[in-house]
C-alpha cells in the first residue's frame, strides 16, 4: 500500500469504453490511469498490417447509422470513415450451389417468405421490449423460458428462415439461436437503434444504410490508438489487474505493473474477463451470478490477402452468404480503402467454431478457402498470406464477439447489468442499451460511466 | 520456484473429489499435497455446531441407494448412517392452504395425473440418454436447443406439473426447468443411478428409497474431516491457488500459502471456481468456454433451531412441500438423530432466492419462518436459534448447489467435461457420469481421475 501510485480514477482496460470513460474523466479534470492488460490498446478492436502502411482488420471493424456516438468520437480524433460495401454482386451458396444476386435479398425461392414473415414477426416482438429495461417487459419471463429457436419455431418460422437468422447470429453472437433466450434475442433486436429510431433487425444485418455500412480508415483500432496518444502518458501497457479491494476510503487496484489507490474506479473490460479479478469482497452475488451467466460467443475471423481484389474484375462485391453446413457462414471484401491487396474475410463463429477451431490450421485453412472460392472462384486458393485470428485464444478477451445470455439470465440478473457497486463503476459494450456488443455501445457505456461516476465525485 | 515444494501431485482443493483423489494417490504410493483455499475441509459440505456435540448441516447432506461410493468410502472411514425420514404426516401448502398427507404422493387433485404423465415422460426421454456421453445422444442436437421448461412443455406436462417439477429443481439444480437445456435435465435424471440401476426421476426425489434416503451420523462434513485426519499432515490449508503453470516438466502451482511444483495436478475445485484460476498457458478454448457455461444455480439453506422437535408430537414429518410462490419449497426435519435439539431446514433457491437473498435479513427469517408455520404451526417462530447458509456468498463455492448447464453448452461442449489437459486433471461433482452434482459424484469423479493419474505416471 505504501508504494501505491494514487489517482482519482484507475480505469481497468483500454478498449473504447475504458479510453472513452478516461478521456470523459480527465476532460472534467480528474487523475486518471488507465491499466491495460496487454501490450496495445483497443481490445476487441485489432488492425492486422498488410505493410505500406495498409491495414486490415481482424477484430470489429463496422458502423453504421444510429451509432452516431463511436462515429462522432472518431470524427474528434480525426478518423474518417469509408463506405464498406463494394459494388458488384453478392453471392449465395446454398446446398453447394452459388447463385449471384444484387440488392438485398438472397434468391432463395423457399427461404424468402419465410424470412419476410420471420423478420415482421421478430419486429413486433421487439418493438414490445424496452431498450433500458428488458426485464420488465409484459412476456419478460415467458421470453426468457425459451431460447431463440423455440420462439422463432413457435412463431412458424421453418428452418430455411432459422438457418438465415443462425447465419446472422453466426458472426453477430459467434453462437446461434439455441444458445440466446427470446428475451435476451429480441432485446437484441431493440438496441439496433437510438433514442429517436426504435431497433430494428434490418439496421442490425444490413450493409448500407445498417450496422455494416461504414469502416474507419486506418482500421477501427486506430480510433482507441488516437485517444490513447491524447490520454498522453495516462495509460499503462502490459498491467494486468489481478486484485480490486475497496474499503471505506478508496479503492486499491493491485495490476502487474504496480498497485495503485484511486477514490474510484472504472471496470471496462469484458463481463467474463471482469469475473476473474480477485474481488475484496466479493461482488454482489447477484452481480456475481449474472457474470457467471455472460459467456463469450466462439468466433474466429479468417483472413486471405490477395495481390489485388480481383472478384471485383468478375462484378463481385466479395460478399457471400453460405447456407448451414458451410464453415464460413459470411465473408465481406476486407480490402483497404485505396484498393490493394485483396482482402477477404470470413468469420468462423458458433457451432462451426467449435467444430474447427481445434483441427489441424492447415485443414482449416482448406475448407475456409473452399470457401471463399464458392463465392469468388478458384483464384481464392492464390493466397498471399492468410491470417486467422481466434478471439478465444485471446487471454485478455476470452471470445467474441460479445456476451450472450442464455435463458434465465435478463429476467432475474438483468438487473445488475452495470449496475455500480461502492466505488466500483462498470463499462462496456455489454452494458449498453443501444447497439449492445458493438462499439457504438462501448463509447456509450464509458460516456454513461463517467457521467454517472463525475455526478458521484 | 527455488523455493517451491516438491510432490507428485498437487490436488487443488479438499472437498470430498479433492480429498477423494488425495486419498487413493497416496494409497498408490505417490506423494500428494492438497492445497485447500479455506480455513477448513468439505467445500460443499459444513457443519453447524448446535453445541453439545450435536451438529446439523448447512451444506449437503442426504445420501441413498446407488450412492455406493460415498456409503462405501463413509464406512471406510468409521462414518455412519441413518434414515433421515422422520415418522409422520408431510405437508403439502397449495395457496396458503395446508394439507397433511401420507406416503410419497401429495394430495392434490388437480396436479397428480399431469405428474404422473410427466414422471413418464422425463422417464422415456432420460432412458435414451447415456449417462457417459449425452451428446452423443440421438435427438442430442434437437434437445440442447430447448429449455427444460420448453420440453416439458411440448410434452404436455401444465402448469401444475411443471411448479411440482420445479419445486424440485429449485433445490436440485438452486434454479428452475427454465434455467437448464432439456439435454441437460434428461441427462440429469439418467445420472440418478449407477452402472446396474440405470438412473430415475422417483430416484432422485424419493426420500426414503431415494436420494434423500440417509445421512451421516456426525454430519456429512465428518466424511471429509475423517479423509483430512488420514491424509496427515498433507493437507495444507488457507491455501487458496492462484495460479497453475505447466511446461514440459511439470507444473508449478502458485497459492497464497507458497508454491508447489509438481508432477500432475488434480484440480477438483468447482468449474466457475477453476475457471477463475491463471491458467499459464491457458486452458484449450472449448473448455475455457465449458467454464464459462457452467454456472452454480443460487441456493441458501435456513435452518431454525427449537428446543425439541415438537411437530412430531403432532403425527408430522417435519417435511413440506410448498408450490409455488413461496419462499421456502421444500423443507425437512433436520433434528440431530439423537432427537435433539429440533432443527427444521428449508432451501430457498432459485429465483425465490433471486428475490429474497438480498431483502434485510430480519424481513426473510419472518418470510422463512412463515413458511415453516405452515407446515408445523405457529411454534414454528419460537426458535432458539437461526442460521442461514448463502451458497453464493462463499467465495470458494460461489453458488450451489451444483453447476447447471443452459441450452447449448452440452451438446456443443459437453465432451470437455473433465477432459485432462496436459499435467492437469479434473476431479467434482460435476464431472461424475452418476449423480453428477452429489457427493456420490464427487467421491466418484475423485476414484476415477486417481485412476487415470495413476495409469499416466
């Protein structure tokens, strides 16, 4: 204790929530240091270099409309964005079978209507929950006593509509529609949005105009890597924190790099990264009990780089939609901005994780290029590099792409989603009411936080 | 690591898996250190001193028929049993009103042919289901994708049926059939048995014949204090392990009572509780995402002490069965079998627990104690004493009384269940094929992973 550093605030982890709560706090003029685990900063938010000065990204990269808070940070520190979709035509691999298609709708005879009637019903349920407080909604409890497969089949969707929603939820919860509640699902649903548009599934899944519009230039770490520079000297690299004591005076955060004393602090790191801190005392049961039930989803992105995108040649935009049984659910054209390399992307997410991430890399490597030769052609095997990232191998994350809760979980610990205790605050994309596991959520949790923590002190 | 104690195996934690494996290692002729993170030995198993000499227990206590493992080791060690039913009339309370009732049947019209339906429904169901690998069951997939609440209900068990299951499940699992995958639950059942007696639902409720059955003279806390007297000296406790460390040599384990290096490692600590351990290197992703899907439920035990069993004046059991709405749903006469003091204990867990652990303590013992009028009458708030367990709160348990696994997780993970990784092995009771979750278990898992150490080194 007699070594400790002393601060108004220490921020544990430098994703966007915990930079955005730092630089919140010492905009306001308190002390702040922000202890990071590993040796960057952005959490969740990586950039692979392509070399030149290019990147890539192989954590989350898309914003789009309503995320007007990560948008309008990125805007202060000068990061600019790009629209994300390509032009050219989309391919859908179904049953082995490609077929080209342009716009928005996969030319699927038997799964459209399906999908038109899975998507209206799914945006009545919605409209039903509120954003803040899912738990109180009118069905909270019946919603939260069946997963998301048993409502969408009891609502009459048929598989062909199941496997596109698990096709979504594939890369969006790096699981499927088994392993969410309807409640937490449908919640979901409600914060594809803001205060002034209500979510809806559309914003959530599309390109343009949804929550895959736009990418940052530079790459989406680039974002956390600037407020970093202006935090200047403030954040502290390879600190795992190990121990958060609190007692009537402060709070004593115990890290790798030292210990520090601060009157408060900030929890910005993953829900189940959060739970494996030494606590003193422990959380609330509760609060410990809900963060016994947020487990990570299973993704891997898998990354092939080209000497040039050369789909685009052949009127492809490199997206692909492949139906169940495919590794690679979704694949988007990755490449930078100015056009090369080539760059494609898929995400290796939920029960196909769990299937693959474990087999040898170069089987792996195989079958995620048979792939992406589905929906480009062969030229997919002449690779330049191809690089994987498994989120779940990443000690400081320990999955991705966000936390998703499982029946019983919103209705009765719901509650304690973020909820503070003593000096301890939380931040977080699990913790937003809008856009919830995406960076949007992040920067608005850690603007909550700090305005909920400066009202305090 | 100069400093480091040298042994063949360390066993992390001494609950009766832990003491268990402990046990035939030594016997095998290896040497073996325990490292147990608190100030005494039985993890889920304690004892409460009512002076005397007399004790009741807090933690778990029942044992019967099938459970030879635990009988078998209890003799062993000088432990006896006795029959924990008491004579007498059981209570059951339906909407504040109380009816006395003989036998295993509870006499209400309305509920009784759905749970007769019901009982062989889960009966069919579990049949199919092996106890060794539930995954690999034929309708595993379809299963894991519903809540057992979901199935029972597909199966056209009501309402009424599914509180009595419930009422159930609210101590078996500390949750409810919406908590738990249908997988999970069928799967449960068909643990309630062994080899030859392949498992049941009448198994697992049953007092006299089932798994309430008996108790141990002495409390079951003894079984494991008895195992510690005979490990001598080797049991090292306040010991709690912070940190496992394997390489090509062995494995170093780090406690807050120094570190051990050692050969193998037994780690038979509770999944959550594994899973907050450092693991260096980490554990495989698919059994670090296991952990994270391996909750305890919530569950605390209220005992009331009184000077003498005085229910059993009245013709009653001390048992009750209260449906749903009530804070206590079940609760038996846990008198010491010398017949004093009187002790009634009820378990509220669950979402009852979800709603009451936290409410001021004096507003839940009047809640409790309510409960128990019911079913003894109004002397029931003439206690000498009053004590609660809060399994949740204990930081080297952290919930209870056994882990439960949501839709999902065991078709998709199930198979990394206790699944040796390197040096390190895994012994609990939630890695038992037979009474997973009970002490049978416990002490099952410990022989087998013994075993399987045994054959390596």
């Amino acid at each position: 204790m007699n070594s400790a550093q002393h601060t108004d605030v220490v921020v544990v982890g430098a994703g966007l929530a915990g930079l955005t709560a730092a630089r919140e706090l010492v905009a306001a003029g308190k002390s702040v240091a922000v202890l990071e685990a590993r040796e960057r900063v952005g959490g969740r938010l990586l950039n692979h270099h392509l070399g030149d000065g290019r990147v890539t990204e192989i954590g989350g990269q898309f914003v789009g409309p309503t995320q007007d808070r990560v948008l309008a940070l990125a805007k202060e520190v000068g990061v600019d964005t790009y629209q994300a979709a390509v032009p050219g035509e989309t391919v859908y691999v179904n049953e082995g079978k490609a077929k080209r298609f342009s716009g928005h709708i996969p030319p699927d005879l038997f799964a459209l209507p399906d999908m038109g009637l899975a998507l209206a019903r799914i945006g009545q349920a919605a409209a039903k929950i509120s954003p803040h407080a899912p738990w109180e909604a009118a069905k909270a409890r019946e919603l939260d006593g069946m997963t998301y497969e048993t409502w969408l089949r009891k609502a009459e969707i048929t598989g062909d509509a199941v496997d596109m929603i698990n096709l979504f939820l594939n890369s969006a919860y790096g699981g499927e529609a088994r392993d969410a509640s309807a409640l937490f699902s449908l919640w979901y649903v409600s914060t594809f949005g803001d205060e002034t548009h209500p979510g809806t599934m559309d914003r959530g899944t599309g390109t343009t105009g949804g929550a895959q519009d736009s990418r940052f230039v530079g790459g989406s770490q680039l974002v956390a890597q600037r407020m970093a520079v202006e935090l200047d000297g403030r954040v502290h690299l390879s600190a795992p924190v190990r121990r958060i004591s609190q007692d009537s005076t402060g709070v004593t955060v115990v890290s790798d790099a030292g210990d520090w004393r601060a009157d408060r602090v900030v929890v910005a790191v993953p829900p189940v990264v959060a739970s494996r801190i030494v606590w003193d005392p422990l959380l609330p049961a509760q609060q410990d009990q809900l963060l016994q039930r947020l487990p990570f989803g299973t993704l891997m992105k898998c990354v092939a780089v080209y000497d040039k995108p050369f789909w685009r040649e052949d009127g492809l935009s490199g997206m692909g939609l492949l139906r169940g049984g495919s590794p690679i659910r979704e694949m988007f054209d990755n490449t930078p901005p100015d056009g090369g390399p080539g760059v494609l992307m898929g995400f290796l997410g939920g029960k196909e994780w769990r299937k693959w991430a474990h087999r040898p890399a170069a089987e792996r490597r195989g079958a995620v290029l048979r792939c992406f030769a589905q929906v480009v052609g062969d030229r997919a095997f002449d690779t330049v590099d191809y690089v994987e990232q498994d989120w779940t191998a990443e000690r400081w994350t320990l999955g991705g792409p966000t936390s998703v809760a499982a029946p019983g979980v919103l209705a009765d610990h719901g509650q304690w989603m973020g909820r503070p205790h003593g000096r301890v605050h939380w931040a977080g994309a699990e913790f937003s009411p809008y856009w919830n596991g995406y960076m949007d959520g992040a920067v608005r949790s850690g603007q909550h936080t700090a305005a909920e923590l400066l009202h305090q002190i």
